[in-house]
C-alpha cells in the first residue's frame, strides 16, 4: 500500500541536507523513475537534471542493473567480507582497476563517499607507520572542498557549514589551501582550463607546508574539480603541479573523486582527464548507477605492498579498518553490471560530447540574465553563479530549485550556485528543457 501522501508532512523521515521545515510545507517526494525522469506522489513528471546528486549516470531504472541484482540476490544475498569474502567483490574490483590510472591496483570497498575519505585518510596514516614515518600526520585540504560528512571528512573539508557546529571534535592536525576560484578573471569558463595569472600553489609550498615542516605532512586531499562547492575547476596546470609537490615532499596525493570518477568528465575519472596518477582515488557516485550504496579507495600497488611487509605473524590483520558491508556482493553485481552497461552503450564519451551541448547552452542562455555573475562547464556538469540577496545568502539559489521543480526540472543549489549535471542518457531536448525551466526561474528571481 503507498504511504499517505497527507503524512509526508508529519512523518517521522528526517531528510539529510535539507531545509525540514520549509520541506514540510511543500514536500517533494519521488515514487518511481525511468530513463531521464522522475514520477513525484502527486502525479507529476520531474526531469532530473542532477543524476539524482551525481549518482545515476546511465538513467534511471535500467533493466541490465536491476536484472544483474535480482540474479545476485538468487545466488549469493549476503556474506560476510571479514576473513572470507565474495567472488563478485573480487570480479568489481577487478573491472574498478582495470578503469583507474596508472599503477592504482587495490580496491578497498566500502558504502559511502565518506567512508571512502575516511578510509584514505587512515591509510595514509598506517602507510606512513608502516614504513616508519608514523610521524606524518597532518593532512592538507582545501577551502570549500567537500569530502562528506565523517569527523575525517569534514576536517579536511572547507565548507564552512558543515564544521562549524563540531570545533574541537574535528582532526587536530589539518590545513587548508586556498580556494580555486577568480572571478575576476575567470568567472566564465567554457570548456577550457581557467589560466591564472598568479600561482594558486605559491602559498602551498612557501607558507603552509614549510609551517607544518613538510616531513610532518601524511597526505594532500582535493577534489580534480570542486562538485558539491558549485563545480570549481582547477587552473591549468594545477593537479600536475600538486602531484610535483607531493612527489618532492614524500606526500601521498589523494583525489576524491567521488563526483568526478566513472564518466563525468567524459573520461574514467578526471585523474584521467588531467593526466595525473594521485595516490589514492575514492569514488562512490555513478559505480552503481545510484541503485544501491557502494564506495571505496583505489590505491597504488606500492600502499598495500608497504601494509603486507610487516614483521607480525601471518594470522595477524594488516590494517585494521573495514566495514561490515564492504564488498557487499549485490552492491558488486550491481557494480559490475554498471560498469559493464557504461562501456556496451560508450556513454563516458558521450557523456563528455553532451557536456558539451549542456556548455554551449548554458553559456548562450544565461549570460547577461539578472544576476548572473559566472557560468562554468567543464565535462558533463555545468554551473551558473548568481549575485546572492543581500542579507540572505543562498536564497535566490534555493528559491529558483523550488520554482524549477514545480515547473517539471531538478536542479541542485550550492550556495548561491545552480548546478546542472545530467545523466549520461541525456539528449538535446532535455538540455534544452533543463536550460529553459532555469532560464525562466533566473528571470523571475
Ligand atoms: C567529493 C565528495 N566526496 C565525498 C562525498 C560524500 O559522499 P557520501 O554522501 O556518499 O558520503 C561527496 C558527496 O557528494 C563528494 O562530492
């Protein structure tokens, strides 16, 4: 029986990052999906101009997936991946690695994006013990980076909000690089690489490493592209230059590629796109097509060599750190289906080539709108800045979501960012209805 849509005001759901009161009032709620769009409790059409926060890249309800889990479900539901594990585990992260760079080549699985970082973090930490350096332990992240919500996460994350009510309960020994952002000179971006004038990085190597003494360093965390902040793309040159640092430091290079992994970018993961091989990669998003919870770290061969070269008895674990779904093997099957249906429809490649046309929209559409200060595109993402209201930051940008919504669009607000990011299935026509339904909310707001 389908729950009373007069509760959805009442129930006792308490929805994550979301303004509760104001959802009360006017409740958005999903009961079924196909291909591009999305069916709401009171009977409308919603196109999802988000892949559903960055997840479902090859369209909703794909029956290769769902066929995939259902064989799963029939053969193996569930078994433990402590001290045994499942084949479907091993054949996911197979096809994982086989995708990733370079000599990335272990795949630790766990369900979340956060697990994920936090999962890095601390293998940075017992990577650099291991070899006797445990004394690196600061980590380096970046304003307004966002890596999840774990206690790991948000220390090395820079969105203010998401820190501001846990003080000393956050990692003691975390800094923060400067921002990506100029809007003086690059507030437009167009497929191309913002160039900066000065060296974002200066500040990396003249004042904080030297202040932490860069021998104390474990690990530098950023995101390729900043997503959640409202897609922020580097400057040229910038991850080629963090990669240099780190390798001259002794440095352990983490991408969290949590948005920008598995196509995005119209390339395996964005450490692809730029050219550069970082010590570890997490990665969440789009690895199931959104259908069920899966995440984890990549990391190079040299990191789990290093764990397995301890002088403990060979009953002992190595690295003591796992969750209890780790490797769940219907989140593999429906990994490995993922992964396969990705390839068999080429939809990285097409997700860089509709990037373009989203780009090319956003650009010839929202330039010279009110309020528009920026609009950036890079891969299949597209973001346009607007001049927040005095006094009400992040309110014209949630304001525009409400009415797009109602008008049949999902689009996500970041700060005072709308940001669109379709899945890889998208065609002219829904760019072009996205582009529309945010073009006639800007005018309004
Ligand atoms: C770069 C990045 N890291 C980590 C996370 C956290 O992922 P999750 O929400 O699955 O914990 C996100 C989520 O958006 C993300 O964008």
């Amino acid at each position: 029986m389908a729950y009373n849509e007069t509760e959805f005001d009442t129930g006792s759901h308490w929805l994550p990052f979301t303004p509760n009161r104001h959802f009360r009032k006017e409740p958005r709620v999903f009961v079924a999906a196909s291909g591009m769009h999305f069916t709401t409790h009171d009977g409308r059409q919603v196109i999802d101009g988000i892949s559903s926060l960055w997840c479902v890249g090859a369209g909703h309800a794909r029956a290769p997936i769902n066929e995939a889990i259902k064989k799963q479900l029939d053969t193996l539901d569930y078994g433990t991946t402590f001290q045994a594990t499942n084949d479907r585990a091993f054949e996911a992260a197979d096809m994982i690695t086989a995708l990733a760079p370079g000599d990335l080549d272990k795949v630790l699985f766990c369900n979340s994006g956060s697990e994920a970082v936090d999962t890095a973090l601390k293998l940075a930490l017992a990577y650099h013990r291991a070899r006797g350096e445990g004394h690196r332990n600061v980590f380096i992240g970046r304003e307004r980076g966002y890596h999840g919500v774990g206690f790991g996460g948000i220390s090395v994350g820079g969105i203010p909000a998401n820190r501001k009510a846990y003080g000393t309960s956050m990692l003691p020994r975390v800094d923060h690089m400067r921002f990506i952002h100029d809007p003086a000179q690059a507030a437009y971006i167009h497929g191309e690489e913002p160039v900066w004038k000065d060296d974002p990085l200066l500040e990396l190597e003249q004042r904080i490493l030297p202040l932490h003494d860069p021998s104390n360093v474990a690990a530098v965390i950023v995101e390729p592209v900043a997503g959640s902040a409202g897609w922020y793309l580097p400057p040229k040159g910038y991850l080629q230059r963090l990669r240099e640092i780190c390798d001259k430091h002794g440095i352990l290079l983490v991408f969290d590629e949590v948005i920008t992994g598995f196509g995005r970018m119209g390339t395996n993961f964005a450490a692809d796109f730029y050219g550069v091989v970082p010590d570890m990669l997490t990665f969440a998003k789009c690895v199931t097509n959104g259908v069920i919870p899966l995440g984890g770290v990549i990391c190079r061969g040299k990191l789990y060599d290093q764990m397995m070269k301890t002088d403990a008895p060979e009953h002992m674990v190595e690295f003591f750190h796992g969750y209890t779904y780790s490797g769940h093997p219907v989140a593999c099957a429906a990994a490995v289906a993922t992964l396969k249906l990705y390839k068999e429809e080429n939809l990285f490649a097409r997700a860089g080539d509709m990037g373009k046309v989203l780009g090319d929209a956003f650009h010839a559409t929202f330039k010279g709108l009110p309020n528009v200060v920026g609009i950036r595109s890079l891969g299949c993402a597209a973001a346009v800045e607007l001049a927040p209201i005095a006094g009400a930051p992040g309110k014209r940008a949630y304001d525009i979501f409400i009415d797009c919504y109602k008008r049949g669009a999902l689009v996500r607000p970041a700060g005072d960012v709308i940001v669109i990011a379709p899945p890889y299935i998208v065609e002219k026509p829904h760019i072009e209805q996205l582009v529309d339904t945010l073009a006639g909310s800007i005018r309004k707001h």
